[in-house]
C-alpha cells in the first residue's frame, strides 16, 4: 500500500484529497495544525486502519515514520480574511514549511506535489492566465503575504527539482469551491450564500465587473490526482475557464436561494484582482483534464451543504468577519 502526505489535511481542499487517495487505496496521513482547519473535515476517516492525523505545524521539523511516496503540501491559509489575520503564519508556511515537505521528501525519496495558486499572478495583465504569464503582484501590499509565499513556494521546489533531482509537481489553482468551505473565510461564493441565508443584502466590491472563474472541488481534485502521477515538474494551471462577473455571479446566488436580498456595493479592497480566468490547453493537453461539473450542478450541491449548517455557524461567521474588520 503506498503512502502518501497530506500536509493541511484538514483544510477545505486537504480534505477531500484525503478521501480521494483513501478510494484509491492509500495509506493517508494527514498534518495539520488546525489554525484553519477542521477536524470535523477528516473525523469520519478515524475509524479506518489506512488513514493517521498528525496535530502539527509543517512550519516546524517534520517526522514521518516508514516509507512514503507522496507528499502534497496543502497547508496555508488561502482566503484574505485569514491571510491578513494571520500574514507571518502565512509567509512561514510558505517558505519553512515547504522546505520541510522538501526535506522530508529527499529523505524518503518521495514525489511532493505543492499548491499554488492563480494569485501568483496577481493583478493580470494578460487574460486569460497561462502558466508562462510572470505575474502583476505588489510584494508589499496586503495580498503580497499570501502572494509571495507562493511564489517563493514555486522557486525554492523548482530549485530542488533542478538541484537536487527531487521529483515535483506544482498545481496552480484557481477559485475552488464546494461542501467543507467555511462561511468567515471571507472569499466570494461562502460569503454570498452566508448572507443569503442569514437574510442579509449581497456585498458587491466595487463595481461588479471585475470576473471570477469557479471549479467545482471533485473536479479540482481529479486534475491534482492526474498532475501527480504525471511526469510534468512545471506549473499547470487547474481551474475552470468558465469566466462570471461578480455582479452576475451574485445574482445567480440570488436566483439560486430564492431570497429577496439585492445587491448593495461597498469600496474595492486594495489590490483585488480585475480578472480571472485559466488557460487549460497545459491540463488538457498532458493530462487529458478538464472541469467536468457545470456551475448550476456544484453551486446546488454546495448550497444543500451550507443550508444543513445549524444556525449557530451562519452567525459565528458573520461575527467573525466584523471582528477581523474591526
């Protein structure tokens, strides 16, 4: 049975990547210091004898005992709420914490695969994005924590692979969502389906226009599955090109939940992207991936999942959000 390293295994994305190698038969560890985290993400696989939790920051020395073949390194912060709480946790999970995955995977002699991100692009300046675009970020702003992180992420595992032969792969992934998202992560579809349900107007940043593409979690999951066992070391974009509006897209969520709220506008925060969307010709063409799972059939699923919440957790994240604001 191979064994693979899942660090922020109990994260949003994490999680489901932990169900998908159990299905596939692994030997699943999960690492996660739950400062993001839910163990109620990963609670129903405890009773399995292929499945171990580790309580740990990746930030710090890692041992794993016996063999492993994979490493996924999925812990970070990923939502600007969190990442302008939290900006030097951010920063060292990013530049410590993946060169411990790195290390740990030249001891064992194991593939890491690392998550990145679209905002290594940060504020495009090319559209749609494809993996040889270098990016419009400003390192000093108050996306530049999460931003750069990554893109330190991408350099120092590109290093290993040419330095010291170390098998890599790099995942660049765009807005995701799905059941297991947390309502105060502050990131665009939660947020409209928390005020949605709390009965609240939808906030619009800005004028609206600026646009979104959203990959339903299964699908994003498929396409790191197939990156993994592929032999491509360079980025590749996962996402889906399917391109919305803000504005639109908070009409959908209206439509959707079939409540009365409009939508009411509030200041750009600084820095935020005008423009997302991924060129997938890289995934289609080496790994045979594309999103599968339309907008109407994820967004469904993913608002049944947030409306079985209990009450309890709407309002715990609409406080959470006022009192990062504050």
């Amino acid at each position: 049975m191979k064994r693979v390293l899942i660090t922020g295994g109990a994260g949003f994305l994490g999680s489901h990547l932990c169900d998908r190698f159990i299905k596939e038969g692994y030997h699943v560890i999960a690492m996660d210091n739950l400062i993001t985290g839910d163990i109620r993400n990963i609670e129903h696989l405890f009773p399995l004898p292929n499945f171990e939790f580790y309580h740990h920051d990746v930030s710090k020395f890692i041992h794993v005992s016996g063999d492993l073949d994979y490493i996924l390194h999925f812990a970070s912060p990923a939502s600007p709420i969190d990442y302008l709480k939290i900006p030097i946790q951010t920063l060292k999970v990013g530049s410590l914490g993946i060169h411990n995955c790195l290390g740990l995977a030249r001891v064992k002699n194991a593939r890491v695969l690392i998550a990145s991100t679209s905002e290594v692009y940060g504020d495009p300046a090319v559209h749609p994005q494809n993996e040889d675009y270098w990016g419009n970020v400003n390192p000093v702003g108050p996306r530049g924590v999460y931003d750069e992180a990554k893109r330190f992420q991408e350099a120092i595992t590109m290093a290993y692979h040419t330095y010291h032969g170390l098998e890599t792969r790099i995942v660049r992934i765009f807005n995701t969502y799905g059941p297991r998202m947390r309502l105060n992560d502050g990131r665009v579809l939660p947020a409209f389906i928390g005020q949605a349900l709390r009965g609240e107007d939808l906030t619009v940043f800005g004028d609206g226009s600026q646009t979104r593409s959203f990959c339903y979690v299964d699908d994003l999951v498929e396409g790191i599955y197939r990156l993994l066992l592929s032999d491509y070391a360079y980025p590749v974009n996962i996402g889906n090109p399917g391109e919305i509006t803000i504005r639109e897209f908070g009409e959908e969520i209206i439509k959707l939940t079939g409540t009365k709220q409009k939508l009411i506008v509030k200041p750009l925060p600084t820095d935020d992207p005008k423009q997302r969307k991924p060129d997938i010709t890289r995934a289609k063409e080496i790994l045979g991936w594309e999103p599968k799972v339309s907008r109407a059939e994820g967004l469904r699923i993913t608002y049944d999942y947030f409306r079985s919440l209990p009450d309890e957790e709407l309002y715990k994240a609409a406080y959470h959000r006022e009192f990062v604001k504050k």
